[in-house]
C-alpha cells in the first residue's frame, strides 16, 4: 500500500505538470478534432509520422484514470490520446521505467486501432532529449503507437492559437480559462525541467 506522501506531488515543477494536463485535457475536447490533433502532434512528435486522421468532427471522450500519476485519455473512435504529466525526478533508469509503465497504462485500456502518449513537461528540453530515444515505440507497438513530449509553453502555443482562430465557437470560454490558468503559473528555477 502507498503511502500518502508518495501519492501527492512535492515539488512546483509536478504541481504545474499535473495542472498543465488537467487544463490541456478539458479543453481539447471543445475543439475541432482535426484542428488540435495535427498542432498537438506536430509538437508532440516532431518529424515523427502520425497516423492519418480523419479531419471531419468527431466525438472525444475524456477519462481520467487514476493512479499515480493521473491520466487523461482523449478518445474518439479512431484514435486514443494518453496525456501524461512527467512527474518523475530520479535516476535516468527510474524515470525510464516509470515513463513506460505510464506508456503501458495507456495502451492496456485502448479501444482504438492506434493511440498516442504525450507526456507534459516543463520548458526544459532537457527532459525531452535524455528520455525520448529510450520511449519511442519500436516493432510492432510502432504501427500502432506514438509517444512524445509537449511542453507547457507548447501547449500555451497551441491554446494561444486556438483562441485567435476560434474565437466566435463555443470553446472559447473553456480555452481562456485554461490559457489563463496557465499563463499565471509560476515558472521558477524548480519548474526547469
């Protein structure tokens, strides 16, 4: 059995992952799909190719699984998207197999024919560059998975355009909440990541 402390995040860079998430969760989902799957991915995953998506509106279903961390999965009938907040601070090996486990998490409860994990992390490119070559999804899993990293200036970025190019729809009240939140986040030294 955990105990609570393990459970509860210590550190200013967790909390602000961990709310990044939630607020980027809630919000993708009054979106048009197309519009946000293709600016998420292309943050998310860099070159790497994604599967192709139906651009047309679809219905997004938001669950969160708990555990630690927490999971936000987005999900339509073609696709599941796993959103992760990097919680982790250890050793590179530790971080790796947390990272993982996270990864398997998500597939474990995916219905569709292909899913995505995006990991949330702070500014800091460095979290990216150590871990992303050891996650990448190979075999197999490839054809049916992608993982990546987002981060929270990214995921500003992309609300940031959603509020200029959407601004008469029914998700702006949703987006300028949650750009709002996440603007007046603190950034200190903790937060680089």
């Amino acid at each position: 059995m955990a105990s609570r402390l393990e459970l509860q995040p210590r550190a200013p860079w967790t909390i602000r992952n961990l709310v990044a998430t939630q607020g980027l969760a809630h919000v993708l989902p009054t979106l048009p799909i197309g519009y946000w799957q293709r600016r998420v991915a292309a943050r998310a995953f860099a070159l790497d190719l994604m599967p192709v998506i139906p651009r047309e509106s679809q219905h997004v279903r938001l669950v969160r699984l708990s555990g630690m961390p927490p999971l936000w999965l987005l999900a339509s009938t073609v696709m599941t998207w796993g959103l992760v907040p990097w919680v982790w601070r250890a050793d590179a090996r530790t971080e790796r197999a947390e990272a993982r486990a996270a990864v398997a998490r998500v597939r474990g409860v995916t219905r569709t024919p292909t899913c995505a994990v995006v990991f949330v992390a702070s500014a800091s490119e460095r979290t990216r560059l150590r871990h992303m070559s050891h996650l990448r999804a190979t075999g197999s899993a490839a054809t049916v998975s992608a993982v990546g990293f987002i981060t929270l200036d990214e995921i500003v970025d992309v609300l940031a355009e959603a509020a200029a190019n959407l601004p008469a729809t029914g998700c702006a009240p949703a987006l300028a909440d949650t750009l709002r939140r996440l603007r007046t986040m603190d950034e200190g030294p903790e937060g680089v990541r």
